[in-house]
C-alpha cells in the first residue's frame, strides 16, 4: 500500500488554487573512500578502504499570506552508514517578501558567501575546508537577505546562545561570473569570492584573512563540462595545516539525476580518494 | 526534482477508491523571546533576548477495516533551534469504531479534559503551565475515549512501566461551552473545567485540588476576536508557586494559515515576553 | 491544511514521464503482551502485562538512468512507546540493473537466505531468535544480489568497520517451495534453509551449524490458512539456551491491511504471550 507522489511537473495544474503546499525530494551517495594509514576512516578504524554511505531526505512546506508575504519551512532528515542513526541535517523556516528574506533554525553563516565545492561528489574529500577553516565561527540562528538585481546582501547572529557572533556578507551575481565579500565579528575575519563561467569552464576562488588569528586561508577551484563529463580540480593551502591540500574528480551524469562520481586528493600530506554513485529523486 | 502534494480539495475526488491514504502538514514558529535575568532562556545562557524557532512536521496514516473500523496512525517529528536534533514530538495509532476509540503510544491523559491555551503563540509563556501544575503524574500510554451527542468519556492507565497511574475525564460540550470533570489516581487530583464562546469572546476556566500533595491550582483565559485580530488574557496560581502568574497575549491573521503572534507575561515575578510570527502548511 | 497522498492505482496514469518518485507507507501494532516473571518487558519494569506499540514509517524514492538502470532509497522512521524517541528502522540506497543489486547502508546479510517469521504478530514472541542465534555476526553494509530465474546468489560484507566478516547465500525458489544455503565467515556458520506451500499450508525451517562456537541451532514454523483465519505454530532449539522454545499464533485478517493478530510461546522456560491489532497504510 505504497502511495506515490507526482513529480512536480504533473501536480501544478492541480495545485493553483492551494496557497499551502508540501514537497518531498532526496538526494544518496554511496562508494567505496579510501584513506592513507585510516586518518579519515569514517567509522574510525584503521581500515584504509571504507563504505561510503549517505542519503538526505527534504520536507519543504509553503504558505502564502493574503497580502502576499511568503512562509517556508524546510528540513532535511540524514542518515549516515556510520552511526546508524537519523540526524537534522538542517531545519529552519522563513519569511519572505519584498522587504527581504528573514530566516530563523539552521540558517547559512552570512560572511560564507560563496564556498568552494568539493571535488569528491561522495562523503567529500576536503580540500575545499582547508580553503573554508578561517569561516568557523559559532553557528548561527537568525539570517536576513536582500536581494536587487545582481546585487544580494545578507547578515546573521547567533541570538540568545550567549556569545557574541555575527557575519554580514555582500554578493555581485551576474550569472556568469560573480564576487562577493564576508566578514564574521568573532573571529574578525574577512572573506573574498570570485568567480565565473566562460566555454564549459567554471572558476571560483576564496581568500579569508583572520585578525583575531592572525592567519590566512585561500583556494581555487576550476571544472570543465565536456558532453556527460564534468573534470574538476581544486587546491587550497591556509596558515594552520602543514602541507597544501590539491586533488582532482570527476562526474560523469547518467540521466534522471544520477551520476558516476570519484576523486582523489592529498589532505594534511595524506591521499584520500572516493568513488561512486549519486541520484536525487 | 521535488514532489509536491495536492491540497486536500484537490485530491478528494481521487481517492473515493482507496481505503488507505497518508497525509503530511506541519507548522512552524519563529521570532525572538524575552526572559529577565535569562530565568528562561532555553539556551541555557543568561541572554534575556533569544531566539524563538519550533517547527512540527505530522505524517498520519488510516485504514478502514472491512468491517468499517477505522485504524489510524500519527506521527510529528519536531525541530528546536535549541538541540539540533529531530524529536519525537508525539507518536500514536487507534483504532476507532462504534465502541469508541482505543488509542496507543503517546495519548492523552483523560484527566486532562480541557487545559487553558498558552498566551503567547510561540513556544508559550507558561502561565497556563502553572493553572495544570497538579496535572503531572506517570505519562499514559493506552487511552480508551467514547463520544455520545454533548458527552464524552475518557479512560487512560500507564500500562507495564512499574507504576500504578490512571485517569478518568468527562466532558460536555454543545459547541458553545463546556463543562468536564477529570481525576487521576496517582496524585489524587480533580480538575474541574468550563468554557464558553458568546459575542466574539472565549473563556476557559480549572481548578485542580490534589489530595495527595493538598496542593491547589487554578487558572482562567480569555480571548476577544474582532475581524483578523484576537486579544487574549490569562491569570493562573497554585499553591507551589509564590506569585500568581498573569499575562497578555495577542494574533493578528495573515491569512493562508499565518499569523503574527505575541505577549507578555510575569511567571515567578519574573517577566517573559515572545514575539513573531506562525505558520502552517 | 493536512495533505493527502493518493493511493498507488490512482497516481500510475499521470507518473508515466517521470522518472523519479518519491513514496509513503507504514505500518502499526498494538495490544497488549504478557511475560512470566517481566523477564521480557521491554519497559524493564517487572510488570507481567505491558503494553505494546510499534510503528514503522516508510520513504522510498527512485530514479532511473537514461542507460535503464534503477536508483533507489529507502528509509524507515520507527517509533517505540518504550523509548519515546525517533529511531532509524533501516535507511539503504541501491543501483540495480542487468547485472544485478548492488545495496549500501543498511542491508541484509547475506547468509540470511530465508530465516522464520514470528508467531505472535505484534513486538514479537522470539522463538524464532532461538533458531536464528548462529546467524549473528558484525552488521554487513555492502551486500549484492543476482537473480536468474528460480535462482538467487547474494553476496555482502562490513567494509571500513576493522572488521573482517562476509556472508554469502543461494536459494532457488520456485514460489511454491524454496531451499537455501548460506555462509558467515566471521562465525563460519553454515545455514540451510527449506520451506513449502500446498492446500493453505505453509512450511519453513532452518538448520544453522557454526563451526567457530561449535553449536547447532534449528527451527521449524508452520502456517495454515482458512479464510480470514491463519494459525502458526513454532518450535526452535539451540546449544546456547537450556530449554527449547515453541509456541503458536493466530492472526484474523480484517480486510484493509489490518488484522487481530496474537500469539503465546515459551521461551527460556518463559511464557510468553501478546495479542493486538496490526495494520498497514
């Protein structure tokens, strides 16, 4: 006695006069990951190859108010093959208009801007963190974000945890290349972005530099589309780890939202490689 | 590539022909919250102004028997900004029929026949907390209720967990008011209750007197709705407490199932205030 | 503002041109169950009567590649009124095609080919767990399955945990009646497995004999079915228990995907004994 949920093109014409509305969607990968001596063994053992094993399952929910402002909810239940477990891999709810977005839960740090993808596609291999380690800050609560035109500023607090934390954030989007800027208070740490899209060829980059610590991050990651193929390649180096971090992946769609996907990479001067599959439903 | 559910308007037509059907709402709170000298931030620290942010997702599931019983199930799973976890927020099943209504899991307590309303909309004030203080015993987990015209009866026992508690409650309700009566065994208390609607006004009253602590508790709301708004008040005290427990509260009506909510409130002669918005879907 | 789901007959005319969907059902018991001296109340209390309540919530959601191949997913939410929480009943995702079943996350071993059902229909009476005692060994989290005809081959493994335990089985099923062998390296246990259907009667047994803790485990269960009614009768013994365990069980199918079902075993030289409802949505 399964019920079956329509994918969203088919349901939309029935749905017009409903103001509220849920949608469920989901997203899994699994491989195999491997990692010199064990350093990154998921279930921590000393075993070098690992199963590689995550789904994400989204509950969004939606009302519209009689004049028009917007109320949203949003939460996505995880589960890892490593703790057995279902975890909030994000819950939050909002309200937007024309004055903004305001959004409260498990909302996005503002000066985090414009982050570094990973190049694994799995459970990630990551390098993209050493370029992101000068973001860490005490987690936020409270989002507000403004949008006009190509321009999108945002800024978020941590409210009633009792530290002191905020972050505001500045976007410039055109849709084909970008630059933005970030500044988290409680580690006075400022935080650049760029990049762009030109012949198949994506390019993004971020520089933080951390007052407080006195220390610096940075990365650059580039990716290439060529028909079903997409080849990736990142590096990122920061004043905290010995060694740079660099690596190379690839995606390669099947259709319908799957793909083959795997990388490899040197991490704190250790390989770390993963490969598998991905699918959204 | 997400999924979205119909309206129940939309869907009736369709599902005549099935016996079993699943359905999925949710609501949600946000906003800020006041307690002085942080006597209630549900962070834990001493910040008198924090953030409010709840959000509740229910599945329920039915069947119908041949025989036209009607088997259910209900579930909601609750996010807290405050523990970043997914919280069983009540899960139950039942089978109803003209017996009545058999229902397991997490049930109401048949003592609890007509509780008073929280005044500020949000994660609540707590004054109605201290009007049910003599409610508390062992939580239930098998309830038996019966409905016949104005009058229902209601039985419920914590069954297997090593302690001995039961309740009784009955309520009669023509829609306009009501009066009900609970006791529960394993403190002794009887909770008398009334309420009435008439002219845009709603008023709801207890009284708890519980032998075993020779405790009493006591509490009274009142709510006024004019057009989209509705003002509320509410004055509660027990024989724990020192001072009497008293606050106002008020909604104002978005339409689509949105609200902006608040109040004010003193607790322990402590000031609490909440203010934001809720939503459903 | 609740969502209904359509049940799966009403929604197959306008799925066609999707490839992904995402889909809900559940089930449910209650009642009530009895064990001699408390040894099994699952509240750990020594009350000989406790109530039973269990309830499974289930998301799958599937895609296919444009080569033919499946992507899937699925998820199970139970809930226990014994620990009020949230629990991950089973969360796996697999890719299936022409050459077979590859499962990741929280899969079968594969040694278990074809274990016994339980008798008593609700939480369970567990003389089945007697038979099934040489089956256990380290959780598998890889598993792969081919399919020929009658035939099934399966393969699975714990990859990445520090442990090395693997399990492979075969049976060959021809719907009317099945036999199977299978093989855990970590207990090298070996188990055969047969079982048959002929005028309403079902039969299944299995005799495990592990090599490692030199001890022997067996069981035989046996169903028959007249109308609404099926009878089941089991008996298991092992090396490890002192007494061997039996019982039998009843379950009368309401229509609709519910049932009265119940059942009383000895196990341990327990009496053991639970009736209820179930139901599917």
């Amino acid at each position: 006695m399964k019920k079956i949920l329509l994918a969203t093109t088919a349901l939309v014409g029935f749905a017009g006069a409903a103001a509220a509305e849920v949608s469920i969607s989901g997203s899994a990968v699994f491989g195999i990951g491997f990692s010199e001596n064990g350093a990154a063994n998921p279930f921590g053992s000393t075993d070098e190859a690992y199963a590689i094993f995550e789904t994400y399952l989204t509950f969004k929910g939606t009302t519209q108010s009689d004049n028009g402002l917007e109320f949203g909810y949003s939460s996505t239940i995880a589960a890892y093959d490593t703790d057995g477990g279902l975890n909030d891999d994000g819950t939050s709810a909002y309200v937007s208009g024309a004055f903004g977005k305001l959004t409260f839960g498990s909302v996005n740090e503002a000066s985090k801007v414009a982050g570094l993808p990973d190049i694994g596609g799995l459970s990630g291999l990551g390098v993209d963190n050493v370029a992101e380690a000068l973001w860490a800050g005490a987690s936020h609560n409270v989002n507000y974000k403004y949008s006009a035109g190509a321009f999108t500023v945002e800024a978020s607090s941590s409210v009633g945890k009792g530290v002191d934390s905020n972050g505001v954030g500045v976007k410039y989007d055109t849709g084909t290349y970008y630059v933005g800027l970030g500044y988290a208070d409680d580690t006075e740490a400022t935080t650049v972005y760029a990049g762009g899209s030109f012949s198949g060829v994506n390019v993004k980059a971020m520089y933080s530099d951390s007052n407080t610590a006195n220390q610096k991050a940075w990365g650059i990651y580039a990716d290439y589309t060529t028909g079903a193929l997409t080849l990736k390649a990142e590096y990122a180096d920061n004043d905290i780890v010995t060694d740079a971090a660099f690596g190379i992946g690839a995606s390669y769609d099947l259709g319908g939202g799957a793909a083959l996907v795997g990388g490899i990479a040197s991490v704190d001067d250790n390989t770390r490689a993963e490969m598998g599959v991905s699918f959204e439903f």
